[in-house]
C-alpha cells in the first residue's frame, strides 16, 4: 500500500461495513486504522532530521483512531554520514485485538535485512546481512517492538508506527511510568522498555495549541525523548528514528532548556587560527575584579561542542563547570572541537589526531597568554574521557601550567581501555557471552588493521582515512610516559559505574604517576557516577545517556572546586 499524507487535521475513513472502536490492550502491540486503500487512510507527514538540523528524510505514519483494518508507515531516510534506511511496516487488527505486526528494515547500500513478524500467539525475527540469516522465534507476544543495540553506540528505533501503539489511547500525566516487555529486533531478544512522563506543556500544531507531554523512553543501549498528545498519546516527535529525530510537519517544539548565565559571570567570544583550523570558544570570567585564575576545558572524544554538547544530546557538561567557576572567581576558556561550530578546517585537510588536537589547545594557551586580566601563573588544563589523554600531554611541554585535572580520563594505552569499554558495555546490555566474544575478534581484528597502516584494505563501511588516522594516533601514544613526566599538581575523578573509562583506571594512574606526584595527587573514585559525571540511573547503561533531565552531578563539582582552590597558585585559600 502506498502511504498517503495530509496536512492540518488527519482525514477519517468512511465506515466499511459495521464500525466498531477497536480497545488497545495494554499487553498487546495494537493500532487502529482504516479497512480501506491507503488513499482513504488518514496518515501524518513527519520530516526527520539530523544533529544539525539537516532535513535528512521523511516518514508518514498513517493510524486512524478507529475501525478495523491495518495501520501502516513509509520511512526513507537518506544517507548523511550513515548508510540510508528505509522502513515498511503494517499493524493488521481484528475487533481491536492484534492480528499481525510485519516490519522490515533494509539498508540499501548493505542490502541488510531485519524483519519481524508478531501475531497473536508468536513473534518471529529475521536478520540477513549479505548471505547469512539468522532466525529466531517466540512462542508468545510481546507488549511492543523496537530496535535496540547491545553492542556500543545507539542503534535506535526504526519503526514510529510501533512506537504509536505503544502509547496511543493513554492519557499521560506528570509523573506516570511504566515497564513494558518489548523484543529488540536487531539481536531479537526480550527486553525491558522503561516509559515515564516528565513535562506537560501546550504545543503548536498547525497554528493551532494542543496539550502535549514529554515522555523519556529507555532501553538498555538507547534512550528516546518523545511528544506525544496528552488525551490521546499520539505521536508528535521522537528523536533516534533510525539515528535521527521525527517531527509532525507543523508541529513547534521548545528549544533544549540551558544552565542561565549567573549574575555574576560575564561571557565573551573568543576565537585562534591555525594553519589547518580557524577555533571558536567562549571565555567566561567575573564581572567583577582582574588577574583571574583560569581553567581550560579539553573535551572527549567526538564532535563535541564548547558546552560538550553533541549528536542533539545536550549535557552542557562545560557550560555548567564554567559558570560554577566563575562563581568562585575563576574564568574559564572552553571551544568547538575542529569541525564543529565555530570551528571550521580551512584547507581540504580534516585531520584531527592527538598532535592536532595537542596543538588546538596551546593555541588557546598562547591566547591567554596576551590576555593581561589572567593570572599566567595559575593556569589549570581539565580534560573530560578523550581530554586526559590531551591534559598531561600539553601540561609537560608548556610552560606555567599550575594543574591537570583528569575527569574519567584514562590512565592505560586506548587499545586496552576500548576493549574494556566493549565488554563492559555489552555485559550492561544484556549481550551474551558468545556475542561478547565475537564482537571482541572483530574488534581486535580492527585495531590490528589500523595500527599496522593497513586501513585503507578495510571493507567496513564508515572507517574512514581521518577517522583511521585519529584512531591509529590514540594507539600510538602511551599515556604512561607522559604522566612519568608530569609535575603539575594533578586531580582525577573517576566514576564507580562508568562503563567507558572503568574504576580500574585509578589504579592505573596511581601506578604511572612517579611516588613524588603520586603521593601529591588526588584521586577520587565517586560511587554511582557515569561516564558522563552524572549520578547513574537503574543499571548505568548507555541508554541513560540521551535522558535530557540528567546533570552534572553535584559531588563530582564540588570536589574539582574544592580542589581547585587547594592549588599553591590560589594561596591555599
């Protein structure tokens, strides 16, 4: 059938024979809609988008809210950096009950296929990946279906007409959860679908206001924020729709809510060039007084914005440990990773190794240094995962740096850190000791490629030549060496339930550092802190990550200022 969409509200099917309002059961994956052609069915045009805001595709969902037949969705999403998707799912009902869920998910370019079929006593999964196939079957139903990844990374859902039946026909209110039995249909297996309803507000949808609420959606290894109509849980937007975000054609959402810049904290543009790069940043000081103290922010790994803001995740990691800063007296410089923002390559060049990314940020430290309201001597580099590999490093060839702070960053060699990252993110997935295992070949089979020169023989699609070169530059460096090295007073905060730095770094780190520096550092394990240094929620997997009412947790903050006005620069006030 061919999905067809309209604009303003969606059209009604006229009657087929006797009409009936088809009833949702909680425990079944059901949606009403029209027995009739996809021309009659009234269908919503949704537009998707990228991290950018890049217009990327577009989907229509077509799901009346009564009478029987099949509900059905169009999903096209063109490739950016990715492989393209494109979806083609149906829900068939019978007086309200589930008949049959048919779902197939194929990547053009790879030719791979998911399929999953759920009827009203069975649920059965298909994926072929070239020639091999892999089947699976259940005996019974589940309450939904979505796609979730075990591995690391997001591998989010790929079907909204899934995701309707799960929440039409409820009405949301503050404060409401559930847990609901779904079927990931990328490893088919059973998981747990947590749902809780945190924001009521009124939208704009065609000019018109509807009452709205702001649901999260966590699975293990994926998190959603979703709108949804409050009286009726229809669909409004969605972001990870097969890795990007679905909006209602018409439909105005509220920016991201962002950390308020304290009274007493004044913010001004800041910007260096390079050969290869032109940087942007901020640097945040007091409103009052001169000759501050100064921290540098140095992010982790990824695009990562000045506010360590990446992929539409906003943690505003930077732009909170800024302003709190800045409270104290501090000023503070954070900026754009190459390629992002205000930070733009200027020649055909995208390189951004280790050196590279060293080089950014003594270009920072020479343009503090003709600043004359800094204090040169009470300098402090804070690397965050990625960062504290860059913070030592810099530190022991600059000059006048008063501190490095390590925020999860790692202490051993990269190889040995992603292994660990990989099985201890699988493990907190649910993946199986088998899967662990196969993915570990693979990924050490990788590692060997890349370290040895020989990427460009790789038929993985998306290892790229820059990102082989930023990957074989983290290999090569042994962050042992440099820490024996090190002699600025030294901080590192480690969190207890982070699965991509693990607690054992503290240890690694405590066994580089000399006795001297060991015995002047201060190195802190907080129990329940993630990656992100934010308070873990259920298990600490990744799926929490995405969750936008998490913060900076409260103790990670308060010990990096406390420690910061410890410093020998600072007076030991």
């Amino acid at each position: 059938m061919r999905a067809i969409a309209t604009s303003g509200r969606p059209r009604r099917c006229p009657a087929a024979g006797r009409s009936r309002r088809a009833v949702l059961p909680v425990a079944a994956l059901l949606a009403a809609t029209c027995n009739q052609t996809a021309a009659d069915a009234p269908c919503a045009r949704f537009a998707l988008y990228g991290p950018d805001d890049a217009l990327l595709g577009e989907a229509d969902l077509c799901d009346p809210p009564s009478a029987p037949g099949a509900a059905h969705e169009r999903i096209d999403l063109r490739a950016a950096r990715g492989p393209s998707v494109a979806v083609r799912s149906t829900l068939e009902l019978v007086d309200g009950r589930l008949r049959r869920f048919v779902s197939l998910r194929r990547s053009p370019q790879s030719g791979d296929e998911v399929r999953i079929e759920q009827a009203a006593g069975s649920t059965r999964w298909r994926l072929q990946q070239g020639l091999a196939v892999d089947r699976r079957s259940w005996p019974r139903t589940y309450d939904g279906v979505v796609v979730d990844e075990v591995l690391p990374g997001f591998e989010p859902s790929a079907s909204l007409v899934a995701w309707q039946a799960l929440l039409r026909d409820r009405v949301w209110r503050a404060g409401q959860s559930l847990t609901l039995e779904v079927i990931n249909t990328r490893r088919g297996t059973p998981t747990a679908l947590q749902i809780a309803a945190r924001e009521l507000r009124p939208l704009t949808l065609d000019g018109r206001s509807i009452a709205a609420v702001r649901l999260f959606a966590h699975l293990p290894g994926a998190g959603h924020t979703i709108w949804v109509e409050q009286e009726s849980g229809r669909l409004l937007a969605m972001d990870g729709v097969a890795g990007v975000r679905a909006r209602r054609a018409g439909l105005q959402l509220p920016p991201p809510a962002r950390l308020p810049l304290p009274a007493s904290v004044v913010e001004e543009e800041a910007a260096v060039a390079g050969p290869q790069v032109a940087l942007g940043g901020t640097f945040s000081h007091p409103a009052a007084g001169s000759r501050w103290p100064v921290i540098v922010l140095i992010h982790g790994s990824g695009p990562m914005d000045r506010d360590e803001n990446a992929g539409g995740m906003f943690l505003d990691l930077f732009r909170t440990i800024a302003h709190r800063a800045g409270e104290r007296g501090w000023a503070a410089l954070r900026y754009d990773k190459r390629g992002v923002g205000a930070s733009r390559f200027l020649g055909e060049s995208h390189s951004a190794t280790l050196d590279d990314l060293a080089g950014d940020v003594h270009r920072w430290l020479g343009w503090l240094d003709q600043r004359r309201d800094v204090d040169r001597e009470c300098r402090v580099l804070i690397g965050h995962s990625e960062g504290g590999y860059l913070a030592p490093l810099v530190a022991v060839e600059a000059t006048q740096v008063a501190g490095v702070v390590l925020l999860a960053g790692p202490a051993s060699r990269l190889d040995y850190v992603v292994r660990a990252q990989q099985r201890l993110i699988m493990r907190a997935h649910g993946a199986d000791a088998a899967l662990i295992a196969a993915s570990s070949r693979q990924q050490d089979a990788l590692l060997r490629v890349v370290a040895s020169g020989r990427d460009r023989m790789l038929e993985t699609p998306g290892v790229a030549d820059e990102s082989a070169r930023w990957l074989r530059s983290h290999l090569e460096h042994d962050p042992a060496t440099v820490l024996q090295r090190l002699r600025a007073p030294l901080l590192a905060i480690y969190g207890g339930a982070d699965l991509q730095v693990p607690r054992s770094e503290a240890e690694q780190l405590a066994g580089a550092l000399p006795t001297a520096a060991r015995e002047r550092a201060a190195i802190v394990v907080l129990e329940g802190i993630d990656h992100l240094l934010m308070r873990t929620s259920g298990g600490g997997d990744l799926g929490w990550y995405a969750d936008p009412d998490r913060a900076l947790a409260p103790e990670v903050l308060d010990a990096l200022l406390r420690w910061l006005e410890s410093l020998p620069c600072r007076g030991a006030r």
